[in-house]
C-alpha cells in the first residue's frame, strides 16, 4: 500500500477490518482511523504491519475500534 497526499491514509469504520502489511504512508493528517459511525454496528478494526513510516502519533480509534500492530 502506498499513500501519499491525504487526510487519511486507512479507515475502518462500523465492523470493517483493514489487514496492511508492507505500506508506506506519507504526508497525511492521519495514518489510521478505526471509528463506529452508526450506532446498529461496532468499531471497526486496524491491523497492520511493515509500516515504513513512524505514525504513532497520527493513529485516532474511538472506544469501539481498535489499530494493532502485528509481528514483522
């Protein structure tokens, strides 16, 4: 995966599942987003690995969602 240029690099919202492995994200607001939108689903989910850009700064998840980082 490559993203450059954007507000959001990857987004997960009610009960979606985004599995990256091997992305570079550059220049974006937010590298990850995991949100529930609408209340009849939950949060949706990030996993991810070989990421080449540190991010962690740039991850938001709300209470339903979660972003993990898988073993390289």
């Amino acid at each position: 995966l490559v993203v450059y240029n954007t507000l959001i690099g990857v987004a997960s919202k009610d009960d979606s599942i985004a599995i990256i492995d091997n992305a570079t994200i550059n220049n974006t607001e937010t590298c990850f987003s995991a949100y529930n939108k609408k209340s009849e689903f939950g949060g949706g989910l990030i996993k991810y690995k070989n990421l080449n850009i540190p991010c962690s700064d740039k991850i938001y998840f709300d209470k339903k969602s979660s972003i993990l980082k898988l073993n390289d």
